[in-house]
C-alpha cells in the first residue's frame, strides 16, 4: 500500500506547471542520492546526516555535470506519498522514486561500523543511459564522521559523473560509426574511474562493431563486471559469449551472477533454471527455485518447474516436500489421481511412511472404487507396522479385483508374518496336554486362512507369482512347526516342496533351492515327530496296510532330512539315528505281521 501510495504521490508532485520564463539550461543527466540501508535502526539517522552531505557537497563539484535532485524535492515527493521527508527506502520503492524523478541514476547500498570507522557500500543504479553503474566502497577514516564520509562519498561520486560523461560519448561516437573517436572516449572515463562499467560495456560493443574475437568482447564485459558485480548489462552478455562459445556452463554462472543483480527478475530465474535442467544440475536448479519461492512464496510458474526438475532428477525428497506443499495450498489436489500417484510414488521412493500412510488414505477417500489404492494402503500400514490394519487393507484391494493374484499374496504375506506364536503362554500350558493341543492348534487356525490366498499363485503359470507363493509356505509352515504343530505342518511343507520341485538333476542352486532345503528340514522334522504315535498305532492295530504307511513315512522323513541337512547338521544327524531304529524294526514287523504289501 505505501508503495502505491508513493506511485500516486509522485504522479501529483511531478504534474508539469506552465513555466514563468526560460530557465537556464540545465545538465541532462538527472542523479538521486538516497540514504544507506542500515544494520541496526539506530544508525538510521547517521546514514541520513552522511547522504545529506554527500548530496549537498556533490551539487557543488559537479552541477555543471550532473542534476543532483535536491533534498527538498526529495521531501516533497515523499511527503506526498504519506512518507516521512527522512525515511530509507528499500531497492524498489528507490527505484520508483527515481524513476517517477525522472533521473537518470539513483544509489542505493548499505552503512556498517568497521572498529571506529564508518563503511559505506555504494551502488549506483543507471536507469537512464547515464553512463553512471559502479559500486564501490568509502570509508572515513578514523574516528569516522558523518561530514567525513560524506565529503568522500561525494568525491567518488563526482568521479564516477565525470567519467560517466565521457562513457556517453562513447556511446554516441560509436553510434555514428566513429570507432577511433569512441575508444578514445572510453579510455578517457577509464582514467578518471577504471573500473566505470559503462566505459568497459561500451569498448565491448565497439569490439563487436569491429567484428573482432570474442574473446576480446569477453575480456571487456568482465571487466565491466569487475567495476559493478551486480551489473545485469556486463553479466548478460558475458552469458551470451560463453553460450557462442559453447561453454554452457560458464554462461549459467554469468546468468547466476545477473540475477545477484535483479533478484526480482522471475524470468531469469526461470531460464537459469531450465539450463540448469538441461545440463542435469538439478540439485543448482532446485536452490536458485528455492530462494526465488522464498521471496515470491506460491509462485505456480517456479513451483511447476521446480516439480518436474525434481521428477526429472530423481530427488525424491524434493518431489515430495512438493507434493506436501501442494496439498497445504490447495486440498483439492488430493482429488486428483495422477496427482495422488505421483505423490505416492515419491514417498515409496523415500520409504517415507508417513506420507505414504497419508496419502494412501487420502487415495482411498477419494477413490474407494480403486484396489491399487487399497493395496497401496495396506503397504503403508504394513510399512508402520500395523498388521491388523495391513490385511483390513489388502483385502478390501482383493474384493475389489480377486483376480489379482499379487494382492491375495500380500493378503497371505501379512497373515504369515503377523502370527506369532506366544512361547511363554504355550510353556504355561506345558502341564495340560489338552490345553496346549488346543493352543497350537488356534495358532495353526491362524495361519490357515493365508492358506486360500496362496491357491491362486499356487496354480498360476508366473514364475515369480510361485516362488513367492513357496516362500510363505515354507514361512508359514516352518512357523506352524516351531510351535510343534507337527500334523498342521505337514500340508504346509509337502505344498512347498511341490512347488520348487526339482525340474532337472541340475536344479540345485538358486533361490529355488534354498527354498527346498529349508522346507525339506521342516518337513523331515515334522515327519519325524509324528512316527512314534503312527508307530505304536501300527504296532496295535498289527494291519499290513499301517505297516506300509510307517514303512513309506520313515523312507519320506530320512530323504527330506539329508535333503535338508545342510540347516541344522548336528540336528539331523541325532535325528538320523533315532530314525534308523524304527527302520531296523520294519523287517521284524514285515515278518511278524506276514506282510507282502512292502
């Protein structure tokens, strides 16, 4: 609003007044010299006395040379703006001041305490083809003073009006096609001031006039850079050469170094940036976006390119305080599927659960018909740990499509590696036979029902579908076996085992394999467990067909045990033996029972 105001006011307090007489003539070049920005506020005042001086003291060296606009009217317009006549202004309300002066210059910079001297850092802005641009800095000397420092600011200024001067001619002698006359004029302004970016810029425009290297119009608008590092004339072309080099690179640099200049300039944010992504630096890209949201926060145009710099460049972490960023802006978004996807995919990137909870619940709010979503919820829950939640979430994705074979697995998955059997409970119960049958047979109950989500990939043609279907039997079998469970087992393991089947005698390494060793353990063990009651039933009953059965069972369980030495050899080997007697025994039995069926 206070900028506004200060447009208005300056429009009333310049409004032209039908003039009295022929004044006298006036110098063309209009300058402003506004006070310094300070550090702390209670220097403001100091760097009002130290411009006051300068101002006064310049508009005696150089009035023939240069208009200084005086405090009054500085006052004047300000007042009119609902502005106090002594106030320091930011860069651009100081730039619509002097503009609205109709100046061709105006200085700008900063006030600071060095020991017991005073620092000021000036910048003179040309916005009107002064020939004025330089940047410098003064100090007073010790003990520092605010006329001290303002008669050496004035000084430097008149210096800087004196060359600009001739940086004008060389302007106009160059524009006439007077290259000699303009190089002459330029090396003047670079004696009196030989750092003058305008002298340099303008030697440089000759060079090119000239048709000379570009090297040597690379050499000239440097070293106008030199003389104002913030001059977005010197910065831009030096981009330009570089990029008629071929050197994309240093040309970005130069563009970066322009836009210290004009901060303001979105534009050339944005056209850095997408060099940036070109050359793939999308890390530079994402910090020159980011300090441009930080002063024009919500900028759609910064954060669109920025989004896809970050997709781009596989910065997840960017991509997603994106996305976040989006949806506190505008909750919308989350109706938007691609949208919600793309979220989802960066946060999976990151393993990001958080996010990925929230945005997997935000999908299926707003998309309940959709058993991706629903899969990517349980995903999340089961990320976080929460298995109850997990398979909620699974299988509301395989009631909305059974025939995705993938879900019922993670459905399987979820159940088998959520069961635990509770060992301390189970030794509570160790003196109840009855009891503790009935408590491994719940836990066993369990684990059952991933049973049904498994038959789909049990008989399904892909590969990867089977040898995942295996691994959760072999998990949820050998789980079942642990809790000694043995009979509940046995259907687990025979299933594996039928599965990663050997399907030529080379078939013995890889993940197959590992699979049957581990299941041929498990199996061996529960076969074992089970053969003394199957034994001594046999042994009663005196039937050749039990007989046969034992017989087979013992030949089963020492085939699965060697084939499944390898995870518990010690083990095994105890087994072995104590299998060998009831093998011993068989003969007897044969014999005994006049058997002919074995």
């Amino acid at each position: 609003m206070r900028t506004a105001r200060l447009v208005v006011g300056l429009v009333l307090v310049l409004a032209p007044a039908a003039p009295a007489q022929v004044a006298p003539q006036q110098p063309a070049e209009r300058l402003v010299v506004l006070p310094l920005a300070v550090k702390t506020p209670a220097d403001s005042g100091l760097s009002i006395a130290i411009m006051d001086a300068a101002r006064e003291r310049l508009a005696g060296l150089a009035r023939y040379k240069v208009t200084v606009v005086a405090k009054p009217k500085l006052c004047e317009a300000l007042k009119a703006s609902d502005f106090a006549c002594d106030v320091l202004l930011d860069e651009s309300q100081a730039l619509l001041l002097a503009r609205f002066m109709n100046a061709n210059a105006y200085t700008t910079g900063t006030l600071d305490r060095s020991g017991g001297s005073l620092v000021a850092s000036i910048r003179v802005r040309d916005i009107g083809s002064s020939g004025y641009a330089a940047l410098f800095s003064v100090t007073s000397g010790n003990p520092g003073t605010p006329a001290a420092l303002g008669e050496a600011i004035a000084q430097r200024l008149n210096s800087v009006v004196r060359a600009g001067e001739q940086a004008r001619e060389c302007n106009d002698q160059r524009q006439k096609s007077q290259f000699n006359k303009a190089l002459d004029a330029a090396r003047k302004a670079l004696t009196i001031e030989p750092n003058l970016a305008a002298a340099h810029i303008c030697m440089a425009t000759v060079y090119e006039a000239q048709r000379m290297p570009l090297d040597s119009q690379l050499v000239a608008y440097q070293r106008a850079a030199k003389g104002d590092s913030l001059n977005a004339t010197a910065w831009e072309n030096v981009a330009r050469l570089y990029q008629q080099k071929g050197d994309t690179l240093k040309a970005i640099d130069a563009f970066i170094h322009e836009l210290q200049g004009e901060p303001q300039n979105l534009q050339l944010r944005l056209g850095i940036a997408e060099l940036l992504r070109q050359q793939k630096q999308y890390q530079r890209a994402v910090a020159l976006l980011d300090d441009g949201l930080a002063k024009s926060q919500g900028d759609q145009r910064m954060l669109d390119l920025k989004a896809r710099i970050c997709i781009e460049g596989e910065l997840w972490r960017c991509v997603l305080d994106g996305f976040v960023a989006a949806v506190k802006n505008d909750t919308t978004r989350l109706g938007d599927s691609a949208f919600i996807k793309a979220a989802l995919g960066a946060a999976q990137q990151l393993a990001d659960t958080e996010q990925l909870l929230y945005f997997s619940h935000a999908a299926v709010r707003h998309f309940p018909k959709s058993a991706a979503f629903w899969k990517t919820l349980g995903a999340a829950f089961d990320a976080k740990g929460q298995r109850d939640s997990s398979i909620w979430a699974y299988r509301q994705s395989v009631a909305l499509d059974p025939s995705d074979v993938g879900a019922s697995l993670l459905v399987a998955k979820a159940i088998v590696d959520g069961a635990m059997y509770d060992t301390a409970q189970a030794g509570k119960l160790k003196a109840d036979t009855a009891a503790l049958h009935a408590y491994r047979n719940a836990f066993a109950d369990k684990l059952d029902t991933a049973r049904n989500y498994v038959a789909k990939a049990v008989s399904s043609p892909d590969t990867a579908l089977r040898l995942n279907a295996a691994v959760i039997l072999l998990t949820g079998g050998s789980k079942i076996g642990q809790a000694q469970a043995y009979d509940r087992a046995r259907p687990w393991l025979e299933q594996t085992l039928q599965l990663v089947a050997p399907r030529a005698p080379a078939d013995t390494v890889g993940p197959r394999q590992q699979i049957r060793v581990q299941a041929s353990f498990w199996y061996g063990v529960s076969l074992f467990q089970m053969l003394p009651p199957a034994y001594q039933a046999m042994v009663k009953s005196k039937n050749c067909n039990d007989a046969k059965d034992v017989n087979d069972r013992i030949a089963r369980t020492k085939e699965a045990l060697l084939a499944g030495a390898r995870v518990s050899a010690s083990f095994v080997n105890t087994l072995l033996t104590n299998l060998g007697k009831f093998e011993e025994q068989m003969p007897k039995v044969r014999q005994a029972f006049k058997c002919k069926n074995f």
